[in-house]
C-alpha cells in the first residue's frame, strides 16, 4: 500500500483530468468530480464510480431541474493496489478516462475491450 496525502491524491485526480483532450472535455456536461477516502461497504474495492445520465441517454426533458452527474475517485482502494506512487497516478488516470467514459456512454464491456478497464 502506498502512503499518499489526500492533498496529493486529490492534485493526480487534478493531474488526469488536465490530460483529457480539450475538445472531449468541452463536450463533458453537468458532471462534478470527487475524491472520496473509501468506497462504499458493499463495495469496498472500487476504485471509482460514475453516478448519473450518460449522454447517449439523455432526452430534451432530461435537463429539467437535473442535478450534476457524479464521478468519484476512491483514494483508499487505490492506495490499497498499488506499490509507489507513480502507480497510482496511472491508476488513477485510467479511472478517471473509464469513469468519464461511462459520462459519454461506454460500457465496461466495451472499456475492457480498449484496455481501459
């Protein structure tokens, strides 16, 4: 397990979002990023978690009084699978890109198939 500040957790979450291409991040839509220290109980592995409507879903009444979808990076997992720290920036960026991809409608059966699962 690697020992890593929730400061600096929180800057390679910061870190992997900057590498999102900007014209794909442009395209991102009501969705808010969170660090979290640990996943849920019935899940205590996860290392992240998109919470919302992804954009191929969404409809013309969908807008109406929607609060922001969610993603959120869970710190303590991800400490929990890694040996340095430049593991975990990797891991993070990889759930970052996979959780941001489900914001856009890729499944995790198609992310597998990409390698970014």
């Amino acid at each position: 397990m690697v020992d890593m500040s929730r400061e600096d957790f929180e800057e390679a979450v910061s870190d992997a979002l900057d590498q999102v291409p900007e014209d794909l991040a442009a395209q991102m839509d009501n969705v808010v990023i969170f660090v979290e220290d640990d996943a849920p109980p019935d899940a205590p592995d996860l290392l992240g978690v998109y919470d919302g409507v992804p954009l191929t879903e969404r409809d013309l009444g969908w807008a109406a009084g929607s609060l922001p979808d969610r993603i959120t990076i869970f710190r303590n997992p991800t400490l929990a699978i890694c040996e340095s720290r430049e593991e975990v920036v990797e891991e993070v960026r990889i759930t970052v890109i996979h959780e941001i991809a489900h914001h856009f409608g890729i499944d995790d059966e198609r992310l597998h198939e990409l390698g970014w699962a």
